[in-house]
C-alpha cells in the first residue's frame, strides 16, 4: 500500500493535482509525466519539482525544530563518552 503524503498544483495545468506517495518500502515517488518520464533511473533515484519541494519543506522543519542546528552537526560537538572504568573511580 502507497501512502499520499503530499500533494502539488500542477504549474502548467491549473485544476490537475499530482501526488507524492510513500510506497511500503519507504521510497517516495511521484505520480506526475516528468516523474514517470526518467525511464533507465531507479524509482528511488528520479525527482522532479514536486518532490524536490517536499524535500525543501521537510528540511525546513527539521531545522525549525533543532533551533536551526543541523542534528549532524550537533552531535560531532559531543564530547565522547568516558570509558565506564575511569567513570568507577
Ligand atoms: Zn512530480
């Protein structure tokens, strides 16, 4: 079963609507013509406009919600754990 996770107005056909699904596997696809058109790609490696926005907008909020720290960064600041002998002391 593919899940409807978002979806988008089309540009040039007002009133047409494409949606991005996220397939059981957890792969996210489109079901617009240049989505369906990059034939010799896998599915989890063609894009297009739509899913190039939901990208943009799930990074927004992921940054949003680390107060604009990326989470990466923030754990390479993270001082690494003593070792559990030292910590016995
Ligand atoms: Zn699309």
């Amino acid at each position: 079963m593919a899940d409807v996770v978002a979806t988008y107005e089309s540009d040039s056909h007002p009133g047409k609507f494409y949606n991005i699904c996220r397939a059981g596997d957890g792969s996210l696809y489109c079901d617009c013509p240049a989505w369906r058109f990059q034939k010799g790609k896998l599915p989890n490696e063609r894009t297009c406009k739509h899913l190039k926005l939901y990208h943009s907008r799930l990074v927004q909020r992921t940054q949003a919600k680390y107060d604009g720290a990326p989470r990466m960064q923030a754990a390479a600041f993270t001082p690494k754990r003593k070792p559990a002998l030292e910590k016995r002391r």
